[in-house]
C-alpha cells in the first residue's frame, strides 16, 4: 500500500520491530515456508556436491523412516527414547537449571537395570550340548527391580548438583557435565569388573531366558517403551501446565526473587525438580536396557541427553511439540543412514543437511517474533 | 490454537501408527536364484577407520571380481553395538539379503538374536567366538591367523632396528618399541606378541612396552599413547587400534611406525615401514560362492597366508632396511612349511620358564573359565581351535606395560 519515498533524513533501508502476538498459522507458514527454503539449499547442496538428484536423496531419506513397517517401528523407537529423555530435561530447564547432565542421568539408570540383570542373570543347567538355561528371577518381580533401581540411580545422579546448586550456588553447567564423565567411567568400570576378558564388550544379558527384557505388547517388542513414552508426555504437560509444582518451576524460571516475594521455597523447587529431571532419566536408561538393547555399554545414551536439549528447546518445552522436533531429528538420523547405504555417500551429507534444516527452523523463530521493516513512511499514530 | 495444532498433529501420528499396526505385509525371505542374490554389510564405524575401510574395500573387491551389480551389495555403516546391529540385521534382511557379514566383536548376540529369527539367511561374523557354542546352521564366526601376519611384520621391524643398531644411531640395549593396543584382550595380547616375536627373531635384544588406549577408535589417544611411549624411549612404533593416530604421532617425531589394516604411507612417508593386514576378499568370495553353490558355510573359518586372508601392504623401500622385501619372503615360505611356528615355545618364556602347558578359554560358554589345552607339540596352537584368538598370556618376558 505504502509507496517508497525519499526520506527527509536518513533512514536505515532495513529496521526490526517487536512482532506482537502473531495469528497462529502465519506462524506455521512462516516455518513451512523455512522447511522449503531449507530443502531448497539442501538440493543445490546435494546437486553441487554429489551430483545425485535431490529429489531420489529425499524420496530415499522417507524410504529410510516409512519404507517398512519394521522402519516405521524403530523410527517410533527412536522417538520414543529421544522423547523421554527430552522431557526428562524440560522442568529443569524451564526453570533455567541448565542441566547438561541428562546423558549420564540415562548412563547411570542404564547400569542399574543392567546390574540389576547381571546379578540375576540366567545359569546354565550342565555343560552338554544343548545348552539348557534358568533364571533365577521371574520378570515380575525382575523388571519392577530395574525400574526402581533405575529411577534411583537417575535421582542420585541429578540430586547432587542440584543440592550443590540450591545449598552453595555452584554453576550446575559445570556440574551436571562433569557428572557425564564420571557416569562413563562407572559404565566401563562395571563392563571390566563384569566381563573379565577384557574385550569390554557386554553383549546381550540374559540371550536365552530373556530375563528381564520388557515384553512384547501389541505384537510389537517395542510396544511397552512407545506406550510409556507416551503416557510420560501427556504427564509431563499436564504436570507443567496445569500443577502447582508446573507452576512454580515456571516461576522460579522467570525470576528467582519475585519466587521467594510469593513465599515459593526455591532451594526445594530446585531440589525436587531435578527429582523429576533425574528420575525420567532414570526410566529411559531403563527401557534403553530392558526395553531396547539389553546390554549397557558407554555409549548406550548415543549423545541423546545433548540431542534432547536441542528438542525440547526448538519446541518451547512444551510436550507436545517435542513429539513433532524429535520427529523432526530422528527423521534425519534414519534418513541420513538410509542415503549412506543407498548411495554410498558419507554419513557427514546428511549431518550436513540436518544442520541446515536445523538452523532454517531457529532462524525463522526470528521472523516469528520480530517483524522486518523496509525503509517506508510510517502512519502517523 | 498452537497447543490446538500441536495436539492435532500428535493424533496423526498416533493414528498413523495404528494404521501401520495392522498391515500384514512380511518380507520374503525364500532363497533366492543367482540373480537376485544380495549381501549385506554391516560396520562399526564409516570408512574414516581403518578397520572397517578394511571390510568395506574388501566386499567391493569381491564384488569386482564375481560381477556382482551394485545393488547387490549393500553396506550399513555407523552400526553400533548393540539394538541397532539387530535392526540393521533385519532390515537387511527385509531388503532380500541372503547373506549378513558384521564386523564388530560387539555385534556377535545381535547377529545371533537376527539368526535365530531368520533362518533362511545365512549370518557371518568377523572376529566373534561364539558359532561353536550357539551350534546353529545359519551363523558363522570367521577370522584369520593374522598373528603370522604379525610376526612377519615383526620382521620388518626388527630389520629396521639392526640398521638402526648397526649405523650407531641406538645401541642394542637401547633397541626398545612401542606398541599401541586398544583393549587388554586376546585379540590384541595375540597380535603384540605374534609381533614382538617376530621383531626378536631378528633383533635378539629388543623389548617392547605396551600402552592401551581403552578404545577401538580415539585418534587422540592413540597419539598421545603413541608421544608417551616415544618420550619414554621407544625407537619404533607399532599398533593395534584402528586411527591413524599412531601414525601420525610417529611422522611428527621421525619415529618408524608399522601399522595395522590398511598402508600408512601417505600418513607417514617418512617413517611408514609396512602393514599387516586381514584381507577380507578370499573370505568374502567363499561365502558368495558357497551359497550360491548351495553349499554350507563353516562354522568357525579361519583363513590363513595360503588362502591369502593374511597379508602385508605395499613395503615403503625409502625407510625399510635394506634386504627386508627378502627377508620377508624367506620367513614367509619357512611359516607355510610349519619350519617356523610363531609361538613356538622354546622361543619365549613366561616368567623365565619355558611354557609347557596352558589351559584357554576357547569354548565360550560365557563364563570365561579357561577350559582347553593349548599348547601341543611344543608350540602354542593359537587361532586352530577356534579362529579368533585366544592367547592371553599377559606377557611374555620382554614384553612390560
């Protein structure tokens, strides 16, 4: 409407104004409008660099996370555990507790549910061929051991910079990373002390009696970590938004002080939060062993308790949306591995397009709450 | 109305999946003609380690040479060792192959949990110990005596030192090497002995020291462990871990470096001597032609110099000594006629004595209990009970860490 004219003083070409409350689906088409500009570059990209056409790269990356119903199940998998360590952050976060430690929260929670099995694992009835096996445990009872036992372990590992934190103030950053590697050595300590022949590799616990491994449900073995996850994410929102604990980590995050003007107990808000944190930690290092790979190893959490940090953040904390950005992550993983075996490409192509994905989406985060103004003539208000 | 969304496209999702629940669309997995014939690879790592390079240039060859199409073989890579090696293993299957190889130890019960599920498929595992005990038709453990590979890159090795020795750059007491392990396991406790052996049948006065990085793959590890043994005096590197960390170290320091799995002389033109290595493609080539043959697979393979599974990279004449393309050959024609044998036991001792009896664990039963007998007329009887290796003697005298 308005038309271009000369300024009487200068004025820069470009100014950025504070966008107020945006209409919700401008807000989609602007992301849209981002994801298709992201697979604009991605395409000159894939055209320049591997000469492929970018359209069989895409189709092969869908092909990759839809092809079977065996894919479409490990991507739910995959977002299942994505997602539950991604909640498992979300409170601490909100409440601007940046921890950086949920990759040893899930360590730990995992070697608990490993010990847990290892010291009750299966024997082996005589030495003939074929072998025969027990165990010395029924599920019912095994099972609820490793969850507790991983719950546990994932509280002690998140509690302790949190005391730190609420007691003395130390910078939880830090702490909850150093814990990290802490968690690590644990982990390979255990597999030394465990599997003595040095190879450092675990393997599957309980191969035979399949003792403690979470049953099928559905006909599907994953059945039972995809429900669970699913009952945690619906918790977790109604927990954020609609208790008094949701609440008054919402609180404590916006500003510390007017927490304690209202008579909130911050150190206790601290404390308990991380609680929650470390315990949901706890129950997906226990399906990342029970329910998944029935071993533990160092790199079980496979840079997931990073990765979760970056979902629960593009999706504001808000529950529902991480099912969309772990969606959104775990697509461009399997795709990523579906391209390297298809084409031959380097695993790096499609770390390279995730990153450009990534960053079109946060930057357009930017055209959502600020508005670009070209140099024109302002109506008078 | 964003929750709104939000909510909407989580029930999407959620329905989608049901839907999905409740196709029935299995894959086939009938056995196939020659033509739709398809092999699957699965790797630890990427071509960016040696170690599975080693695998991944391996089934390429083979694939040259019996004129298999390209979408006749395919390659997973970045496949970890636990779930993911499973599903890897199904989807492979999914995808009509006939054949899984997988090359990681730790991949060994996956592979397992995939054969007793598919057992129309055939599944092989390098490096693994367990196809004897699990006893089932469809898996297959393989693996090569790579430690005569080893011993006859000892003696390039220890070619390298009497030069040194004898141009007065070290004296014969100074004649000490390094050597960079990944884990305190048979696998590599078998292959730095086979190699110190083989350095000592040259070079009477050498001893070695070992430093372990505790990782399969960490170039700055391997390098620093590599500096560390260099600072403290060792004049010649070697390793069994899968970066080019080692070599590199020992470029920086002018050290000379023997290698494992693939040819480090681009890495390392100045100081690269040679490598030993497992050549994957006779293995490979059996297995193609076997199942295409309809012919059984072996349980337990191990190949050996004859079957040209083990082998030595290109010789970098610029910085071996003189005569060590001959020497190699002599040495290598005297371990095929069994008139040289590795780990003859009259050649070392173990605590100063001689070794005349020892009991491996071969059978792996889980358990770890060594239970087999493994010395026999006079010499240890390393990878012919069982291919991967099992001497785990830690150490022979002039070995330390």
């Amino acid at each position: 409407m308005s038309s271009k004219r000369l300024a009487q003083h200068s004025e820069p070409l470009l100014h950025i104004t504070k966008r107020d409350a945006m209409v919700w689906y401008k807000g989609v088409i602007i992301r849209a409008i981002a994801i298709v500009a992201a697979l604009i570059v991605c395409s000159a990209l894939i055209v320049l660099l591997t000469k492929l056409n970018p359209l069989d790269v895409y189709s092969e990356m869908i092909e990759g996370s839809f092809g079977t119903e065996r894919k479409f199940w490990i991507l739910l998998q995959n977002i299942a555990m994505l997602l539950c360590i991604s909640l498992a952050v979300t409170p601490a976060f909100k409440m601007k507790f940046w921890n950086l430690g949920a990759e040893g929260q899930v360590l730990v929670g995992a070697l608990a549910s490993a010990a847990c099995m290892f010291y009750f694992k299966e024997v082996r009835m005589g030495d003939t061929l074929p072998l025969v096996y027990e165990a010395p445990l029924s599920n019912a009872v095994l099972i609820p051991m490793m969850l507790v036992a991983s719950m546990a372990a994932g509280i002690i590992w998140a509690v302790i910079p949190a005391i730190f934190k609420a007691i003395w103030g130390t910078n939880e950053s830090l702490f909850t990373l150093m814990m990290n590697y802490v968690a690590m050595q644990l982990v390979a300590f255990f597999i030394m002390v465990w599997v003595p022949n040095g190879s450092s590799v675990m393997g599957i616990i309980n191969p035979n009696t399949e003792s403690g491994w979470l049953p099928e449900l559905f006909g599907q073995k994953y059945g039972f970590n995809i429900l669970i996850v699913g009952l945690l994410t619906v918790a977790m929102y109604i927990y954020l938004k609609y208790s008094k604990q949701g609440y008054e980590i919402s609180v404590v995050g916006e500003s510390e002080n007017t927490a304690r003007y209202i008579g909130i107990n911050v150190k206790k808000v601290i404390i308990r939060t991380l609680i929650v944190s470390g315990a949901i930690c706890g129950i997906a290092g226990f399906l990342l062993v029970s329910g998944t790979n029935y071993t533990v190893s160092k790199d079980i959490a496979g840079g997931m308790g990073f990765t979760a940090i970056m979902v629960a953040w593009l999706a504001k904390f808000n529950p529902g949306m991480m099912v969309i950005t772990s969606f959104l992550v775990v697509f461009m993983q399997r795709g990523a591995g579906a391209i390297a075996t298809t084409f031959g490409l380097n695993q790096s192509v499609s770390d390279i397009l995730t990153g450009i994905i990534i960053f079109f989406i946060i930057g357009c985060e930017f055209f959502i709450n600020y508005k670009v103004n070209l140099r024109t003539k302002h109506k008078e208000g | 109305m964003k929750k709104l969304l939000a909510l909407l496209l989580v029930a999407v999702m959620l329905f989608s999946f049901a839907a999905c629940g409740g196709s029935d669309d299995t894959g086939s997995t009938g056995s196939a003609a020659a033509d739709d014939f398809k092999i699957g690879i699965i790797c630890l790592h990427d071509e960016n380690s040696t170690y599975d390079n080693n695998f991944i240039q391996a089934i390429y060859a083979a694939q040259k040479e019996l004129g298999l199409k390209d979408d006749q073989v395919l390659v997973k890579v970045n496949i970890g060792e636990n779930e993911a090696c499973y599903n890897a293993a199904a989807e492979l299957v999914d995808e009509g192959c006939n054949i899984v190889f997988a090359d990681s130890f730790g991949h060994e019960t996956y592979m397992i949990k995939a054969a007793k599920e598919f057992k129309d498929v055939q599944f092989c595992h390098a490096t693994g110990t367990k196809a004897q005990v699990e006893n089932l038709p469809n898996y297959h453990n393989a693996f090569a005596s790579i430690y005569e590979g080893r011993f006859l890159a000892g003696i390039a090795a220890g070619m390298k030192l009497n030069q040194m020795i004898s141009e007065g750059k070290i004296t014969a007491d100074q004649a000490k090497i390094g050597y960079v392990g990944a884990f305190n396991y048979a696998e590599v406790v078998s292959g730095l002995t086979s190699f110190y052996l083989g350095v000592r049948y040259i070079c009477p006065s050498v001893t070695m020291k070992v430093q372990y990085t505790n990782s399969w793959f960490d170039i700055a590890k391997e390098k620093e462990a590599a500096l560390n043994l260099i600072n403290s005096g060792c004049v010649l590197i070697s390793q069994h871990a899968d970066s080019e960390g080692a070599p590199k170290a020992c470029e920086e320091k002018g050290v000379p470096n023997v290698a494992y799995n693939i040819s480090t002389i681009s890495m390392g033109p100045n100081t690269a001597i040679i490598s030993s290595k497992i050549d994957w493609t006779p293995y490979f080539k059996m297995i193609i032609e076997n199942y295409k043959a309809g012919k059984a697979i072996p349980t337990d393979y191990c190949g050996t110099i004859e079957t040209g599974s083990v082998a030595l990279t290109e010789l970098n004449d610029k910085v071996a000594a003189p005569g060590t393309a001959e020497k190699i050959e002599e040495i290598k024609a005297k371990l095929i006629s069994k008139e040289i044998k590795v780990f003859d036991t009259k050649t070392f001792k173990v605590g100063g004595n001689e070794l005349t009896t020892y009991s491996a664990d071969v059978v792996d039963m889980g358990d770890f209990k060594p239970e087999t007998e493994a010395i026999e007329n006079g010499a240890f009887t390393e990878s012919s009970k069982r291919s991967a290796p099992y001497f785990d003697i830690k150490y022979i005298d002039g070995i330390s860490e």
